[in-house]
C-alpha cells in the first residue's frame, strides 16, 4: 500500500451528502460544480476523479481533500514549514503568480542558508 491513497468511496459518500442536504439532483450537482455528469457517474463507479475535477468538486462542497487521504499511520503527517509558505503564497489573490514565485525563491534560499 502506498503512504496515502485516496478514498474515492468516502469521497462520493460525502458529495452525496452535500447533494442531498441541498436538494439537488446529480445532474444540478454537475451544472452548480462544472463537472461533467460522466465524471460523476466514474467517481460513483469507484474510480478517482482527475485533479481538476476533484478541485472542483471540494470547491462546490467545501470539503477538505485531506478528508479523504488513507495513510498507513493514524497520525497525519505534519508539512514541511517551507511547503506550507509555499502554498500560502500561490494561493494568496494578491500575488501574481510571478510575484510568488520571486518570493518563494527568496524565502527558500534565506531558509537554507539560516536553518540550523
């Protein structure tokens, strides 16, 4: 097994409560999230959905992907502090993605030089 896999069942389960809490029919699911009904119908089906789509389906729900991740240990793993920066920055809207990119380098090569 690796390190972590997703769960897609679990994933469905909790798409499935969202849609029912809201009413909705898979196909309104589909139109609201901007995911095609035939990915829908493929993560019901146990398969795991494409990255976009599965962004697009935490964005609609507000789920967390981490929800979602078997690990082989009960204890989830900490990030790396320099991961967490990283992905602060590149999502920050008032950052270019230029402009993050320059401060990560920057952040980075301070980092390396002053961590002990």
């Amino acid at each position: 097994m690796a390190k972590g896999q997703f769960d897609v069942e679990a994933f469905y389960a909790a798409l499935d409560s969202q849609r029912l809490s809201k009413r909705l029919t898979w196909k309104q699911v589909a139109e609201q999230s901007g995911v095609s009904a035939s990915t829908l119908t493929r993560i019901a089906q146990g398969r795991r959905p494409d990255v976009d789509s599965m962004a697009a389906m935490l964005a609609w729900s507000g789920l967390n992907a981490d929800s979602f991740i078997k690990r082989e240990q009960d204890t989830p793993t900490e990030s790396e502090p320099l991961a967490k920066i990283t992905a602060y920055l590149r999502a920050d809207p008032h950052l270019t993605p230029e402009a993050a990119s320059a401060m990560e380098a920057v952040i980075k090569a301070a980092y390396e030089k002053l961590r002990s």
